[in-house]
C-alpha cells in the first residue's frame, strides 16, 4: 500500500470520526445513558448491532458520543498545545541567548518525566474530569511544539530573507508573524497531526484508570475498563471501543505520514 492509499484512508478515518462526532445526536439509535436491564450483557443483535453493556445501554449509541469527547480532547489538547509551544518556541529561538538557555532547561526538567505520568499526577490531583484531562495534558504537550518550533527558527533565521527584512526596519514581531512563521509550519502541522493521536489514545487511557471522563458520559478508554470485568463472558464489551481507538489513531498516523512524505516532496 503506498504512502498516498494510506493517508487517503486515514483522511476518510478522520472525517468519519468528525462525521460521527458532530452528528452522533441524530446517529445514535439509542439515549446512551438509557438503561435495559433485562438486556443486561446482550450481544450483537439487529435492534443493538454492537451489543449492550453491564447496564443495557446500547454500546454502538455509546460509541458515537465518545467519539465527540475523543475530538474535544484532541481538539482542545493540539490547539492550546500549539498555541503555546509556537509561542514559547519562537521566543527561545529567535531572542536566543540567555533566554534560549532559561527555557530550554525547563524544557528539559519537563521532558525528564513520562508525560502520560505527570498527567496521571495531574488529574488524580485536581480530580477526575473531561476538562482537568484537557489541562494535563496541555501542561506536558506544548513542549514538543516548542522544541520543534525553536529548531526550525534557528534554521531560518539567518537566511537572506530575514536579513533582507531586518535591514528595512522590520520588527521582530513582524519578522516572525510574516516571514518566519509560514516557512516554518509545515512540520509543525505534521507534528500536530501526530499529536491529536497521541492525545485522544492518552484520553482514553486516563479515562480507563478512572482519571477522565465520569459517568454518564461515554468514553472510549472508560468502556474498555467497564469492558474488562466481562471479557469472558462479554468481549463484545471492549472489542468494539478498542477498535474505535485503533482506527482513529491509524487514521491520523496515516494522515500524519503522508503529510509528511507530501510537504518534504513539496518542499524540494
């Protein structure tokens, strides 16, 4: 399967994820918080094609609203992570100096711990909830986007164009915002896409420890850990949640290299 097949798979993976995320209201044939307790454990049926949980409620409705909290995540995790990676990384990279070495000793403090650990000490902290898993994971995230983004100043810098703009007066600001910043991007967005993978699988993973999400609320990792319990008896229960997470996490490692392949041909 060529690069090009695969990152067209993981873009139609994306947008069935964005699809089911947006439009899981009117898709869910199902409440996912109703109860059938005479259901209790069902396996796949017509009227439930992917079976009932401990509860009876319907895991294929229960699915397509924990993809709207996998999204959230991702979303909110990239987007704040970016933001502030960009912003420290262009600061550390273009001032350099003294202000380089301060930064980049607390990025390296930061990067002596295993994030997923320091987010697990985050949220078990301030407490199990959607939002507090979006904060933990900000707090660790931006640092490969400033690592990233302080590497690609340093590269361009010195080149003729910036000179050229710094010799008619441009600002630093300026010279960042309009001729640094746009030459740098295209790996910043591969990293990006990469990173929204990264978030939604550690989601589910402190979801899955009781660090995320709290019932009600459907979460892929949390009904991997109420799957467990019946795998036995039920392996529908933590099958098809498994599977979401497996695909969706493909699809943006497949978007991710073939934007990579693409932009570096595109490049040269």
């Amino acid at each position: 399967m060529t690069k090009q097949k695969m990152a067209t798979i993981g873009l139609l993976i994306i947008l069935l994820l964005l699809g089911i995320a947006l439009l899981a209201p009117f898709l869910a044939p199902y409440d996912p918080s109703a109860l059938d307790l005479a259901g209790n454990l069902g396996g796949p049926s017509l009227p439930h094609p992917l079976g009932q949980d401990k509860l009876g409620r319907d895991i294929l409705s229960r699915i397509f609203y924990g993809a709207r909290v996998s999204v959230k995540v991702g979303v909110f995790t990239v987007g704040i992570s970016l933001i502030i990676g960009l912003a420290v990384g262009s600061l550390a990279g273009y001032a350099g100096r003294w202000v380089d070495e301060i930064i980049m000793r607390i990025i390296d403090i930061l990067m002596a711990f295993p994030g997923i650990l320091l987010a697990i000490a985050i949220t078990a902290v301030l407490g199990p909830s959607l939002n507090h898993v979006i904060l933990a994971l900000c707090l660790t995230g931006w640092v490969g986007y400033a690592r990233l983004t302080r590497a690609q100043i340093l590269a361009e810098r010195e080149r003729e164009y910036v000179q050229a703009a710094r010799s008619i007066g441009a600002g630093p600001v300026r010279i960042l915002r309009r001729h640094i910043l746009p030459n740098t991007l295209a790996p910043i967005i591969v990293e990006a896409t990469f990173g929204l993978a990264s978030a939604i699988l550690s989601e589910a993973g402190l979801s899955f420890l009781g660090l995320g999400t709290q019932p009600p609320t459907p979460s892929w990792g949390a009904m991997l850990n109420e799957g467990s319990h019946f795998l036995l008896i039920a392996p529908h229960l933590t099958i098809f949640p498994g599977l979401a997470i497996m695909l969706v996490v493909l699809g943006f490692n497949f978007l991710g290299d073939g934007l990579r392949d693409w932009m570096d041909v595109h490049n040269n």
